[in-house]
C-alpha cells in the first residue's frame, strides 16, 4: 500500500475529551493513527497519521473541523506559538518522489478547510515556496489577523479574515522531521540564549528551529525542530546543547520526543556509537541500536513502538 503520513498539531493538551474527540475524527476517513502526543505546557496535541490519499484527505478535514467546533483560542494559553485551532497540518511523503503526490492531497485538505469549513487556510513548506509555520506565526493570531486584514497577507483558502476563535489553518507539505525539547537547569534566558546558538536562522545548525521556553514547574526548555534530518543527525544537536550548557556550568535534564522518530535517526545515533550494524533483517532498528540513540537523546528510553517504520511494518504498509 502506498501511504502518506500527516502529523496535524492542534491547540489543545489539557482537555482529554477534546483530545480524544480530535484523535477520533482524525480516523473517521480509515486512516490510522499511530500515535498521539499530548503537552499540557505547550498546550498542544500532535497527532500521527498514515493512510491512502483519500483516507487522508477526509480524515484530515474531519480532525480539523473537530478541532475549530472544540478549541475556543480566545480562551487559550499555552508556551507554544500558534495561529490556530487546528494549527499545522503537515502531509509529509515518504521520499522526495512522492512530493507530487503529497501535494495534491495537502491542496485538497486547504480547499475543502477553507470552502467546507470555512476557514482561513494558508499554505507552506512545498506549497509556497519553502515557507515556514514560524512567517505566519510571528507576532501570533492577533499578528495575523492584522495582516490579513492590511491586505499584506492572504489566506489560500477559505474566508478574507481571520476569527478569533479557531483562527487560521496552515497546511503544508514537508519533509520527515524531528522535533526533540531537551530540559536545561538554568534560567528562561539561559535557554534562549542555548535556542539562539544552535538554531539556523541565528547562524547554529543546519535544519534546526529552536525557542526557549518555560514550563509550569518551573523548569525551562530548549524546544526544537529538526526540519533536515540527514544535514543535522538529531543526535549532533543533542551533543551541541549540551555544549552550549555546559559552557555557562549549566547541566542537561531529560530529553522529550515529540510524535514518532524515523528509523534513519536511529540509524544515525548508533553508527555514531560504533553500532556497525543498527538495523535488523526486517530493516528496523535493533535493541542495542534503540539503546544507543536513546542514550543519545537523553530519553528514558525508546522502544520499538516509538519509531515511525515499525508501525508501518506492522500495518503491512512497508
């Protein structure tokens, strides 16, 4: 079976119901959803998904209409930067040859969100030219809607204005990504400025977004986007942050994965180890390989479940 894979994020990590209900619609269309992870600080829900096009398609719009009935953004408050109910929806192809494709189906999600759901959806990643979430995030909703109705932005799809209730809809076709938030014992502006020095855009690392933010319980974050997984190995941006803490005397805590990790980052961190061998007969990861990068990443752990291709081996859709 030929599948694309979808990793929708909506605003929402407090509310298990809506969380649940989101998820629930997010399979209407028979698509599966491997994997759901949910973030009370970042307020925030990121699904996994993989189906056919059109399973994908229909279950894409019925997530996000799910998520724009449910999540109220004029009562939302989270650390993570958002536009919308339903705030990114990726549909992310398998390898480059299937870009066409993946476009075709992220197309037809933004005009079904904006003329079925009537909202506002705006495009990014390969639909527009390399752009990413953070050009219309900057500045949040409240930017964006004064951007919008300045007349310097224009939604794809989908209503000329933007409400404050579900706000906008960016839908996009990437790339496989990492995204990895790494705890540092430190202060808020210890870990922006750690954010400032590996993230690309500030001159760190190739492929890596990075903001640093606070959590609840006091601790702080260095939360990251690994938008290039074979020009930065996850791994060597876990090692740079490590740096970068340690020469201002500050200690690293636990490592979060975010959504499901793709093999080859696995296969990266424990060729790294020396592993010579990190994948098995079936083309998953072994034990030890999964024990290099989990060490790596500074996880807890990271079992077999937690990697992308070991769903679909179990699906039948590798």
């Amino acid at each position: 079976m030929r599948v694309l894979e979808s990793v929708p994020n909506v605003s929402e990590g407090r509310d298990p119901i809506v969380v649940r209900a989101v998820a629930a619609a997010l399979a209407r269309g028979s698509a599966s959803v491997l994997d759901t992870h949910v973030d009370a600080d970042h307020h925030r829900s990121v699904f996994t998904l993989v189906g056919s096009d059109d399973a994908l398609i229909d279950g894409l719009v019925a997530g996000i209409a799910e998520a724009a009935r449910a999540i109220d953004l004029e009562r939302h408050c989270g650390i993570h930067p958002r536009v919308g109910a339903a705030d990114v929806v990726p549909v992310v192809p398998p390898t480059a040859d299937e870009i066409p494709r993946a476009r075709a189906v992220a197309l037809e999600v933004a005009r079904r969100a904006g003329e079925e759901l009537e909202l506002p959806v705006f495009l990014y990643g390969e639909l527009a030219g390399g752009l990413r979430p953070a050009f219309y995030r900057r500045g949040g909703l409240a930017e964006l809607t004064r951007r919008v109705a300045a007349g310097e932005l224009a939604p794809a799809y989908g209503p000329a204005a933007v409400g404050s209730r579900a706000g906008g809809v960016l839908v996009g076709v990437r790339p496989p990504l990492v995204a990895y938030n790494l705890v540092v014992h430190g202060s808020l502006e210890d870990a922006r400025a750690i954010a400032m020095c590996v993230r690309e855009s500030s001159g760190g690392l190739p492929g890596v977004q990075a903001l640093g933010l606070a959590l609840a319980d006091g601790r702080v974050q260095v939360s990251t986007n690994v938008v290039d997984i074979d020009a930065m190995p996850t791994h060597v941006l876990v090692e740079r942050i490590g740096a970068e803490a340690r020469a201002r005397r500050l200690e690293v805590g636990a490592g979060e994965l975010v959504g499901l990790l793709p093999a080859r980052v696995v296969e990266q961190a424990a060729r790294a180890a020396g592993d010579g061998t990190p994948l098995g007969e079936d083309g998953l990861p072994t034990a030890r390989a999964l024990g290099a990068a989990s060490a790596a990443l500074h996880l807890a752990g990271l079992p077999p479940e937690r990697v992308l291709e070991w769903h679909l081996v179990r699906l039948g859709m590798l």
